[in-house]
C-alpha cells in the first residue's frame, strides 16, 4: 500500500477527533524547518520520560495526546502532582489548560496520530532478565493501530534489534510497507529526571530510521525539542548508542565505588581525589561512588545487552563484572552497617538504624529501582529495626511486598547509627550529627566529623 496522497491529519480536542487538513509528506521530510506545521503527536506511556516529551512537543506547538494505561497517573498528571523540574510544571499547567493537549487511557485515539511515540519502561526482573513485557504490550497496540502515512518512533531503551523485531516485521504482516505506507525509527531517549542543567531542549538527539526516509521523517519532528539532530545509518546503530552510553557510565560507577573502598582503606577522601583529577582537561571523566545505582536506566539497560549475547555465546567480562558489582553494592553497605555497628559492640539484630533520604538520586521523588529498598529490606530481615526518612519520599514497597513510611521527624540520638543514602538540596542534615555513628554512603557528608564512609 502506498500514501502518495497527503494523508488528513487530527487535532485531539477534548477527547475528541477532529479531522482538518494537511500536507504531511512535504512537511515532515524537512529537517529544516521543523516547525512547517503542527503534527498531531501521540505519546505512549507518560511517565519520566513520556510526560516531559509530550510537553515539549506541546510547547513545540503540536497537538499531543498523552497516553497510560494507569488512570491514577493520568489523574495525577491533570492535577499536577508529579515530579517534574520547575520549568515543566509551568508547561504542564499550560499545556493542560489547551484543547490540543489531551490525556486518555484510550487507545484507539492512536490511529488519529501522525506520529507516535513509544516511552514504556523497559525493566529488569529480579533475576537481573530483561521484562520485555510492557514493551511488548504497547508495540502489539501501535501496531494494531497503525495506518498509512504514520510514523512511529520507538525510544525505550532495550536490545538491538527491537525496532525490527517489535514493529517492522508485525508492521510488514499487517501489509503496511515500513518506509513507504508508515515510517519506524528508534531514537533514545536522553531525559536525565531532576537534572536542571541538561535539558531536553539542550542535548543532542540520536535518530536511526528503518531507511533513510524513516530516519528524516522522525528527525523533523524532533529537530523541534533537541538541540540537534545526530543521524545514525539504522535502528539497530541508535539502539546500540544507547546501550553504550548507560553501560560506559555503569563501568564507570562502579570503578568509583572500588576506589571509594581503596580510598577508605588507605584513610583518604576519595571525593577529594576524583575532583582533583577531574582538573585534567582531557582523558577522565568524574564519576562519583555512592550506595548502588537507581533508576531504570543504569542498573537496568546494560543487562540488555548482556543477555542478547548470550544467545551468541561473546562474552563482556568487563560490563559482566561491572553489573555483577553494582548489583553487590547495596549488599556491601549492609555489610559495611554490620561491621561499625559491631565494632561498637553491637550486632545487626535488635539495633536501631535510620536510612536518610531513599530515592535514587537528590532533588527527586523517584525511587525506582533505589538501593535504598534492597538495604531496608534486608536490615529489616536481619532483624534491625530500620527505619527511614525522607521529605520527598512519603513510603517505599520493599522486597517483600510490605509498605514503610517515612518518618517525619526522627529524633538522631535515639538510633545506634544512621545511614546516610541520599542528600536532597534544600534540606538542613543537622540533626544527624547529633548521633554518635554515622556511616556516610554519599561521601558527600563532609561536615559531620565524625562520620565514617562505606
């Protein structure tokens, strides 16, 4: 089937459709002049990083349907209680204030787009396997959905080959010819929740097209929310970018935290150390050690690739050590919490111990795949009584299915030692120096003298 005619594009308006006019093919295949004419844009999936997606899309002048499967994130999405920067609050609030900006839970909606936008969470089980699941689930709809003239973009971070796998081929058996009647490209994405200084708006975009017409087609519609577009040959070379950009900095990660225990060892701060070689202009880049690594990015993508290989028997013993030592690293503060505690004469079972701050990184509510939930719960499993405060986290579901609340203001005297996981900006620590033993997993506590490090 070809499209040679424009194809009628939609403006979602209150949960309708509305059919108007449009010139898709002419607009949409040039990559300077992003902005030739608003697209009817919908978003799979609005959460870290669908949502700001949308509202950029929406500040970018196009009409934008947002779509989960969760109605209490749609919820909480039209009431603004989400976490997002300052600046994409302010968006939020306008965007859901016009009729071109539209959340549903409904599907069907999909056919009525000119570009689609895949943003699932691809995740890992707790077999360190990938859960292809939702990506799956949401591929099989789009697909279900597709029409000619559409262009789809894949942007969850998963295994080479996905693209083809998961849309082109099932796009192929439906009879739509991928480059001709639709148009498939992957371009990851690069939203670092929290982070003020890289926006969206300000950092490059990767762009792997099925062909290369697939590749201009998605390229035009993100040339409006990135600071450049970077054209790679195929799907698989931007699905691999991806895998390698997150697998450099868990490699890296985790060689921190080995100088972290080296730099304790030999009774230096290894925060100290890391900064002043950072002043070397080229050749090193900081990473910084820390309680493990959170989020669905870092502890989750590498092992992507990992278990592609396997099928082909290559080994990475590089990036298999690195993810094994992440993955051991909140294990290592659960030993560390055990040997202070008895080198003060105290054993894990019976003793008090406060966790500050669980979420995976500062200035975020995100707790998504958080040390903070392996160290609880195994504390709490020992036999200690753990508890945890953090403002921007109210519970936390550890391991066991069971739900912890944030304390909301913990007396530091009454713990035998509190371990300090995450340091949010704006909040005042000086209550914990008020407790005698205090173990430092940020390396960032530097006030508190008498603090020890992991």
């Amino acid at each position: 089937m070809r499209n040679d005619t424009p194809s009628a594009a939609v403006s979602f308006n209150g949960g309708r459709v509305t059919s108007v006019a449009s010139a898709h093919e002419s607009a949409v295949t040039d990559l300077t002049d992003p902005h030739a004419r608003s697209l009817n844009v919908a978003v799979l999936g609005m959460g870290y990083v669908g949502l700001p997606t949308a509202l950029a899309l929406a500040g970018a002048g196009h009409a934008v349907l947002g779509l989960d499967v969760s109605e209490q994130r749609l919820a909480d999405i039209r009431d603004c209680r989400v976490d997002l920067v300052p600046a994409d609050l302010v968006r939020l609030r306008q965007a859901i204030a016009q009729p071109t900006f539209l959340l549903s839970a409904d599907t069907t909606l999909l056919s009525a787009a000119d570009v689609v936008i895949v943003c699932v969470p691809t995740p890992i089980d707790t077999y360190l396997m990938p859960d292809l699941s939702p990506l799956a689930a949401a591929c099989r709809t789009v697909v279900g959905r597709a029409r000619p003239g559409q262009t789809i973009v894949l942007t969850s971070t998963t295994y080479v080959g996905t693209t083809r796998d998961l849309l082109v081929k099932p796009l192929s058996e439906r009879g739509l010819d991928v480059g001709t009647d639709v148009h498939v490209a992957f371009s990851p994405e690069r939203i670092d929740p929290g982070n003020t200084k890289h926006t969206q708006a300000s950092v490059p975009r990767v762009v792997g097209g099925v062909t290369q017409r697939c590749a201009r087609r998605a390229g035009a519609l993100l040339a409006g929310i990135a600071a450049n577009i970077h054209v790679v040959s195929s799907a698989e070379a931007a699905e691999m970018t991806k895998l390698v950009e997150n697998t450099f900095r868990a490699v890296n990660i985790a060689l921190a935290n080995e100088f972290a225990e080296v730099g304790r060892v030999l009774g230096l701060e290894v925060m100290e150390v890391i900064h002043a070689a950072a002043t070397k202009p080229y050749g090193f880049t900081p990473f910084f050690p820390g309680p493990g690594v959170g989020g669905h990015c870092i502890p989750c993508d590498p092992h992507y690739l990992l278990w592609q290989l396997r099928r082909d028997r290559v080994r990475t013993p590089v990036v298999e050590q690195a993810m094994a030592a992440i993955a051991q690293r909140p294990l290592r503060v659960v030993d560390r919490v055990r040997e202070v505690l008895s080198d003060n004469g105290l054993p894990l079972r019976g003793a008090r111990v406060l966790v500050v701050g669980v979420t995976y990184k500062p200035g975020v509510e995100d707790v998504r795949e958080s040390p903070a939930i392996e160290i609880l719960s195994r504390l709490r499993d020992a036999g200690c009584e753990a508890d945890f405060w953090d403002e921007l986290a109210p519970a936390l579901r550890l391991n066991d299915g069971s739900i912890l609340k944030s304390l909301s203001d913990p007396v530091a005297p009454d713990y035998d030692l509190i371990l300090v996981h995450t340091l949010h900006p704006g909040t005042s620590y000086d209550r914990i120096a008020e407790c005698p033993t205090v173990l430092d997993a940020t390396y960032r506590l530097t006030n508190v003298d008498h603090r020890m490090v992991v």
